[in-house]
C-alpha cells in the first residue's frame, strides 16, 4: 500500500486540514485572510476552475505561518502520522499520572480505613472500660 504524499493532496484539502489543525472555523480563517467564508469553502471542495493566484495563496499561508512555497509543499500525511505519535506519548504521560494519582487515592483510603479501625477499637475499649 503506497503512503499518501504531499502531492497527493490539494491545495484545497492541504488548506482544510492546516486549517483544522490550528483550530480555525471557515469563518475565523476568512476574517485572517480578508476572504469571504464562502471563497474558503470554494477552495477547500476544489471547486476552483483555475489556480489560486499568488496574492491569496500568500494571504491563505501566512495565517499559518507559511510561505507559499511551504504550503504547497506542506505534507498531511506526515504531520498527521507525527502528531498521532506525538499525541500517543502525552497520551502516555497522561495515564501515568492517572495511575499514580489512582495509587495516591488508594494509599490514602487504605489509610483512613485503618485509622477508622483503630477510632472503632478505641470505641469498643472505651464502652468496656464504662462497662
């Protein structure tokens, strides 16, 4: 199975994916690019007839913080294999600090139990000792 490359995507889709990544509505990365929400979605479902021209393509990749060329060149596949891997280790991260918060909570029930016993046995020794 080949994997999907940078020239397997449009400019459309590499837009929609960036776009999504940094968390941007159609409406928000508008706004940026002095488009209307309407034009990107038009660029996104690759219903243009023609290229973008260069002036959009630039207003389009600096909201991303690229250059043009660097947006053409930009490869899903990659970032998206990378941020999965990435995510996989702070998901790691995360479960451990779950795990030893968990064995913190155990700890301290298993405290307080024992000490619940020992209030009982002082109870029970106390109610004798009136007896």
């Amino acid at each position: 199975m080949k994997t999907p490359t940078a020239m397997n995507f449009t400019i459309g889709e590499k837009i929609r994916i960036l776009r999504n990544i940094k968390g941007f509505s159609q409406k928000g990365l508008a706004s940026c690019t002095g488009q209307k929400q309407e034009c990107i979605s038009y660029i996104e479902s690759n219903k243009m007839k023609k290229p973008l021209n260069r002036s959009t393509l630039a207003k389009l990749a600096g909201a991303f913080d690229l250059t043009p060329e660097q947006l053409e060149r930009f490869d899903p596949s990659k970032f998206v294999y990378n941020h999965f891997e990435e995510n996989a280790k702070q998901d790691i991260f995360i479960q451990s600090l779950i795990f030893s918060s968990n064995d913190k909570i155990l700890t301290l029930q298993q405290e307080t139990i024992e000490t619940l016993q020992k209030l009982n046995d002082m109870y029970k020794e106390q109610l004798k000792a009136k007896s």
